[in-house]
C-alpha cells in the first residue's frame, strides 16, 4: 500500500500492483490474532474441534443410526379388481330374457354370420353363470337339450308376469299419474336417465333400478336412431324394468316403478364391464338391387344422389317423424335421399336398417353420407310391413290380446301406438 500511495500522481502499474499484492499476502499472518482480537470472532461448537463429542457416545451412535435406516415405505394400495373372483360364487340372475347390450337396437330374429373378434364375456370371466354366445347371453341355458318340466334349464314366463302385475298394483289414478308426472319435470328434479345412440343398453337397467330406490317415477331422455321407432323402445322399457310407462312426450318417458315395488327385492342385474363386439351381419347394400340390371343400378344411384334432399338429420337429433315423411314422399317420387353428413356411418346404417323394415323401402347407396332408398316396383303403402305381419303373428300365437284386456288400464294411449320393434342388422 505504501509504494502504491508513495507516487500519488502517477498511475499504478501491473508490477506495482502485483507487488503490492506479495507484500500483503506474507504480511497476513501477523496481522491474524489482532483482526481476531478486535472482530471477537468465535466458531460455533459444531465448528470447534475441541466440542466435538466422541464418538463413543451411543447417544450418538443411535442418532446416526435412525438417520441411516429407510424407513419402510407402505405398499400403494390397489383397489380390488372386478375380475377378481377368488372364492366368490359366481352371480345369478332370475331375469326371464336374454342378456344383450342393447334391446331395442338388436333382435334375436336376426342371426349374424360371424364375429369380428374372438368370443368373450362383457360381464368378465367367472363373474356370472350365464354363457355368453358371441352377441347375447341366453336365459335358457343352450347346452340343455330339453326346457320341458322344472329343469334347471326353464323359465316360468307366466310367474314372472304375475310377479309384474302384483309389483304395479292397482292402477294409478288421474291426480296420482298428474302428481308423478309433475314431480319428474326439470323444473322439479334433475333425476334422469338418458337412453342415447344404442338405445336400452344393459346397463342402463341398474340405473333405473338404482333411481327408483328414492323415487317412484324416473324421466327418461331418449336421443337418436332409436327415437324413430319410439313404440319399440316403451315396450321395451316395460318389458325388461318391469314398470309402467305412465307418459311420454316426444322423446321423454316417464317410467312408474309400482305400487309395490320394494327396493331390497330388486332384481340382481349382472353390469357389463365393457361392450362387446359388434358381431358381422350380412351386407345392407348389394352390389346388384334385387330386379334391376347391373346398367339400371348405377344409373339409380346416380339419379338418388341427384335428388333433392327431404331432410338434414342432426346428431344426436329427434327422428319420431322421419319414417311419416318418407312414405308421404314415396307417394310422388320413387327415390328419396336424406342427408346424414356430422353423423356416425354406424348410425345412418341403423336408421337405413330401420327405414327398410319400417316403411318399407329398398336401400340403394349410403354413399357421401347420404341414404337414398326406393320404394321398389311393388310398393303399397296401405299394405302391412314384413314387420308388422311378423308381430301380428307373434301376439296370435301367445294370445296377447286377453292379455292385453286383463291389463288393460297399465297400456299406452292409442296416440302411442305406432309400430313395433325394429330388427337391427
């Protein structure tokens, strides 16, 4: 510090500061003991040599040890698997029909030709006594080669009638239907059940029967393909709840649970832990239209998809006047196309399914989102459908009508009654 200040007017050099810097560094020690004499500094006893305990000390010893033990981790808690049935018998089910994943967008007339995967059960290996074929899971049993007497093998359908009958009870009256019905509005209860896409899937049936625990009626939304064949979808909600359509506006459904209706006596409803494969069904639309050349075919197809459109579904839509408008079109034009652009292709293949049995009508292309279908040389819309003469035999031949006069205050109105169920292939 000396040489640098000795010269105050000159600029210190690298070599002045560089001695500079020697002379202080071989001078420190000595000035050590005086900086620590005026700062007082004092090392803290984990610092200090002196301090340090020894380590002997089996307090010490103990500390460190807890430090250097893991403590054990607890093992992640897994929730039980629904597949895990070990040492559970497996569920049964005293439901007198077959278990499919949906009932109103399927039919046992229709038999597919194949499945698209290997067969599996939806309900999960060994959780139910049911075989499941591929596509259903039948209450009989159909390795039994005889249903006849009290084999293991048969359903009593007439005790099971008579089991529905004594759970609805006598029927409702006006002010109880009005009071129901008024207390299952939305502006009410937000209480609802939606039946949607695949209309009354299996499922679906534990939640109406879980909704009935603390209410006696339940509203029902009902969106998509099957809102065009509403009467299948009310005679299968009765069919398999066991309950009452007490009123139904459009695409809402209020279902009665009955009088006595006891929710510790609930049918036992299997759930699906994931939905099936969709097995193959024949195709829909042939290369060839059955009476028409191969020349006349494409020129139709043509002319359909030239025709104006008689109306733009929308997804997720309400379709209860679809199958009207295309027989009034049919009585002026033999071809008719119906825009379905924003909507799945399985869903316009089950509404072209459905236009056919219903109508009836010929598809002839699904192409560019578009189903065209004609009416056919022979088509006459006062004459009953394929369908309507198929369930006309069926309520013959099992004498529904007495039935129907023995229960006749639980049936729908005759504004309800429309057409029967729908084959889905």
């Amino acid at each position: 510090m000396m040489l640098v200040d000795t010269f105050p007017h000159r600029k210190p050099t690298l070599a002045a500061l560089l001695l500079a810097s020697r002379l202080i560094s071989s001078s420190l020690p000595s000035f050590l003991p005086r900086l620590l004499d005026r700062y007082g500094f004092v090392p803290p006893p984990s610092l200090s040599p002196d301090n340090n305990p020894s380590p002997h000390n089996p307090e010490v010893e103990a500390n460190n040890n807890r430090k250097n033990t893991k403590k054990k981790k607890k093992p992640p808690y897994k929730p039980p698997s629904s597949l895990d049935r070990t040492g559970k018998k497996p569920l049964h089910s005293n439901l007198p029909f077959d278990f499919r994943f949906s009932y109103t967008e399927s039919s046992s007339s229709v038999k597919p030709i194949g499945l698209r995967e290997p067969k599996y059960s939806p309900f999960g290996p060994g959780r139910f006594d049911r075989i499941w074929t591929g596509f259903c899971a039948p209450a009989v049993d159909p390795t039994v080669t005889s249903v006849d007497g009290d084999g293991p093998g048969t359903i009593d359908l007439k005790k099971a009638k008579e089991s529905r009958a004594k759970i609805l009870g006598k029927p409702l009256t006006p002010a109880e239907k009005a009071s129901l019905v008024d207390k299952c509005q939305k502006h009410r209860t937000r209480r609802e059940v939606h039946l949607g896409r695949d209309g009354l899937t299996h499922n679906m049936l534990n939640d109406i029967h879980n909704n009935w625990k603390n209410a006696e009626a339940i509203r029902i939304k009902c969106l998509g393909v099957p809102t065009m064949d509403m009467q299948n979808v009310c005679t299968q909600l009765e069919e398999k709840t066991g309950g009452l359509i007490i009123h139904r506006h459009g695409g809402q459904i209020i279902l009665y649970r009955g009088r006595h209706y006891s929710k510790n006596k609930r049918p036992i409803i299997p759930l699906m832990l994931w939905k099936p494969h969709e097995p193959v069904y024949p195709r829909l639309i042939k290369t060839t239209i059955e009476g028409l050349t191969i020349e006349e075919t494409k020129e139709m197809r043509k002319r359909g998809s030239a025709v104006p459109a008689l109306t733009k579904l929308a997804k997720n839509g309400y379709y209860a006047s679809l199958i009207p408008m295309v027989r009034d079109a049919f009585l002026t034009d033999e071809l008719v196309r119906i825009d379905c652009k924003g909507l799945e292709r399985s869903d316009y293949k089950k509404i072209g399914v459905k236009l056919r049995d219903l109508v009836p009508c010929i598809l002839v292309t699904f192409e560019k989102e578009q189903i065209v279908v004609w009416k056919g040389k022979n088509y006459n819309g006062n004459a009953k459908t394929r369908l309507e003469e198929i369930i006309s035999a069926q309520n013959t031949e099992s004498n529904i009508s007495s039935e129907n006069s023995s229960t006749g205050s639980h049936s729908l109105s005759s504004d309800d009654q429309t057409l029967q169920p729908a084959a889905i292939g």
